[in-house]
C-alpha cells in the first residue's frame, strides 16, 4: 500500500512510541556491523539507532516518510541513511550483518508470495548466520464496523485541536484487518475539517510466522511476547521474533 497519504499523521501518532526503542538498540549494539531496518517510515527507529553511532539503513517504500524522517533527522542533526525500495525487490551488492522489521512493518505483505519473496530477500541480504528480528502485533481486535474514539488527541501551537476516529473491518479469511481513519480537526475559530485515510493490514499467527521462516531459509526463532523477553500468552499484545539466516 502506498503510505504517502498517511505519512503526518503516522508521524504524529507514534513519533512518542518508546515501547522497542531500547530493544533494537541494544540487539543492535551487541550485533555491530552493518544494520538495515525494513519499514523504516519516519525514521523513528533509525534515529535512536543513529544517535548511538550504529552503521543503519532505513529501506523504506514511500517517498513521503522518507521526507518526513530526513526533516526529523535535520531537527536532530543526525545523517540518516534511507533508501526508497520494496522489501521483496530490494538489491544492494553486499551483506547485512543485522536486519531489523520493527513495528509490524511485515503486515503490509498480503500474499503469500509476497511474503515469501520478503522473506527470502531478506535471507539472501544477510550474512551466514546473521541475525533477522521482527515484531508483530497479537490480533486482538476492538468493537468492528464502529467509530471509535480511542484517546488520539493532538494540539497545535495555535491552539487548534485534532481528533482521530477509526472504523475497522475484519476479513477473516483472507486475515486482513482494514482501518479507516477519519481525522478531525478544529482550528481556532471553530472551523471543522475532515481527512480521511485507509490502512490494510495482514496479520498473523505465531505458527503460520515460524513455518514461513523456515521456508524462507531461516532457523526456527526464537519467540517472545513483549521486548523484555517474557513468554507469549494470550493476552501479550506483541510477538517478538528473533531468528538467524541458515
């Protein structure tokens, strides 16, 4: 999908999200070497790595949030390292030693062929025995086809107010859960407007995940259900996937 449209508000919504921050810097840090980040949107991810001097790439589809992470890293005045390209078709000349999938960055492949071909180019970009780490949210599910309001709020220097709504539908067989988002806002006299995007999202389980890694080449991982290494359970909200190209 193509994420250009949803780029301020992806921004806005998750630029405070700390929950796998020091997660991957710290597997980053013992790794070394060479790092790419799949899905690096924005750059959130990639600038807490940067901060600590680590050598990473953000491959990322969509040319907005890449413009939206080159202007958070002038805010910051770090040099980020981004390159616009699909996961399934990527190509560069060497290897990884690290690649990273942070924040349900594979749920934007639909398919299973889309999936596999990802997956098996991610393994031939790594390094023998280099590590692939990933996380995936648990398909826990609010109320479907009802406008929610669940706690999105932002205020603007000059006192304008945005709020974001979302309706999602569920496809159970095809295990997509679709999003729409209707975001308002009111400036300072009191004005309404409404943007409107979509967000389509294949999620998985914890089996389907592990088989398709071991047919694209990679060991059986290990798997955890939060970014401290606990067990997953049924009311863990993340699966965290650690594994190594064979």
């Amino acid at each position: 999908m193509n994420y250009d449209d949803l780029a301020d508000l992806y921004d806005h919504q998750y630029d405070v999200y700390r929950d796998d921050l020091h997660f991957y810097a710290g597997l980053a840090e013992r790794v070394g070497g060479r790092i790419l980040e799949v899905g690096a949107g924005t750059g959130r991810v990639t600038a807490f790595l940067a901060r600590r001097g680590l050598n990473v790439t953000g491959l990322e589809p969509s040319a907005r949030m890449i413009e939206k992470g080159q202007a958070r890293a002038a805010r910051d005045g770090l040099n980020l390292n981004f390159v616009q390209g699909d996961v399934r078709t990527y190509r560069h000349g060497g290897h990884f030693d690290l690649i990273l999938a942070p924040f349900n960055a594979l749920m934007h492949l639909y398919s299973l062929n889309d999936q596999l071909d990802a997956l098996q180019n991610i393994r031939a970009h790594l390094e023998p025995g280099g590590p692939f780490v990933f996380d995936l949210y648990v398909p826990h599910f609010g109320k479907m086809n009802t406008l929610r309001h669940e706690g999105e709020t932002f205020h603007a220097p000059d006192g304008g107010r945005t709020d974001v709504f979302v309706v999602q539908r569920h496809d159970k067989v095809k295990q997509l859960i679709t999003t729409e988002y209707f975001v308002d806002t009111v400036d300072t006299v009191g004005a309404l407007s409404r943007r409107h995007f979509t967000l389509t999202q294949r999620y998985f389980n914890r089996f389907e995940v592990e088989w398709l890694l071991r047919c694209a080449g990679f060991e059986s991982p290990r798997v955890t259900g939060s970014f401290q290494g606990g067990p997953l359970e049924t009311a863990s909200e993340v699966m965290v996937f650690q594994t190594r190209a064979k």
